[in-house]
C-alpha cells in the first residue's frame, strides 16, 4: 500500500509539472525570507492553485514543521481559520492549522517542491507563505506576497487609458500658451518698533550720544557791582532831598 501511494504520488507531481508547462510560463512571486533552520528558496505560482518552490533547502530541525499560508495578516498575526497548511509531499489531503495528522516537513537541500492549495483558496488570495513550526509558533522563513500579483489564469491585458475616438481627423488643439506669471515683488519687512525714546540702532555699542541743545546765557555780574551801584543811589537821594530843604 505505501509503495502504491509514492507511485501514486510521483504520478500526479508529474501530471502537475506538466500542466505547468503546457499551461505558461511560470510567475516568479519572490524569495523566502531565511530566519531559521537555513530555511530558503524561490516562491513561483503555476496556476491559481498551484505554487512551486524551486532550489527550497531545510536542514530538518523543527520538531512540528510545514508549509503554512494565509490570506490575511503575517504568520506572527493572523486568523488560523483564514490559513492552511500545504502537505508536503502532497497525498491528496488538505489539513487544517490545528490538525494534527499533517505531515511533518523534512529536510531539503535545493529540492522543487510543489504545494497544492485548498479548495476554498488561490494563489492571488494569498497574502503570505510561512515555514511554521506550530510546537513553539517559531517563524523559520516566509514569503510577504505582493499585492499586484497575476497569476497565469488571470488577464494580463492593460486597461486602455482613453477610449478611442471615431474622428479620424481630429486633431488634439494645441493649448494657448499661457503667460509667464510676473513674479511678486518681494514684501519689505516693517522695521521692528523701538520703546519710546529709542530710534532704530539706538543699541549700538558705536553709537555716539546725543549732545545736549546749547542755551545762551547772559553774563552774570562780577561780585561787589550791586553794592557799588546802591550805595551811589543812597548818595544822590541825600543831594536831591538836602538842596530841597533849603
């Protein structure tokens, strides 16, 4: 019975590569990040349910290991009802995360491995591929898968940009050169104000200091005159009222 399911086993890896070949070329969607265990290879897609890894190298380590993918999130974060694991080799079963008769990966050494996705997903679903050991939910290697992805079944024919016109003699106007703007004349900065009783660069250590409005004053009398000119009137007072008198 063994012996029938390898035969078998082979039979539909052979059948699988030989769709790929008469189906297309093949579409590259990235390389495994290498985490641990020397866990690498290069991720292609086949078809919409179909995946390859080609040159895929494990040294065998992990106590609980598989190919693991999701539709949402990262391997880290993520809702285990949106993944599945991908049996290798694939035996015809799908097998859920928390399954425990999914086969436990072994080691490689720049093998192919093909993965056949489930029922209820495709390749342009996916938004990641993780080698997952679900003993101690230790990430070994992964693959983010690109948001543009388009597989071979899907259409790969650009969108037109404008829809065609009917007139074949139209011609595109030319669009009325527009006149150079004049460029704004640069806005003078207001002079910062100055407290009152300062002018501007009043604060300069040069500056020199505002001298004083000069008044003319008028001479003041030498000493001892007032007394002169008093005594001269009590004198001729004296005359005046003497001559009087007589």
């Amino acid at each position: 019975d063994s012996l029938l399911q390898e035969i078998l086993t082979m039979l539909i890896l052979l059948v699988l590569a030989a769709a790929a070949a008469v189906s297309g070329e093949k579409v590259k969607i990235g390389d495994i990040k290498t985490l641990h265990h020397a866990v690498s290879g290069e991720v292609y897609a086949l078809d919409d349910k179909t995946l390859m890894v080609q040159n895929f190298n494990y040294d065998g380590a992990g106590p609980d290991a598989f190919f693991w993918v999701g539709v949402e999130g990262t391997p880290a974060q993520t809702n285990e009802d949106t993944t599945a694991i991908l049996a290798h080799p694939f035996q015809g079963v799908q097998y859920k995360y928390r399954n425990e008769d999914a086969p436990i990966l072994k080691a490689a050494s720049n093998e192919a491995v093909t993965l056949i996705l489930p029922e209820n997903m495709k390749v342009s679903d996916i938004a990641w591929l993780s080698v997952w050991c679900r003993k101690f939910s230790v990430d070994f290697g992964n693959l983010i898968f690109p948001a543009e992805l388009q597989t071979s079944s899907a259409s790969a024919l650009p969108s037109p940009l404008a829809p065609p016109t009917n007139d074949l003699a139209a011609k595109a106007e030319p669009e009325p050169e527009s006149e150079p703007e004049s460029e704004p004349e640069p806005e003078t900065e207001p002079e910062p104000e100055t407290e009152p009783g300062y002018e501007h660069g009043s604060n300069s250590v040069d500056a020199e200091p505002e001298s004083e409005p000069s008044v003319k004053s008028e001479p003041e009398p030498e000493p001892g005159t007032g007394t002169v000119l008093s005594l001269s009137l009590l004198s001729l007072l004296t005359a005046l009222a003497a001559s009087s008198l007589l």
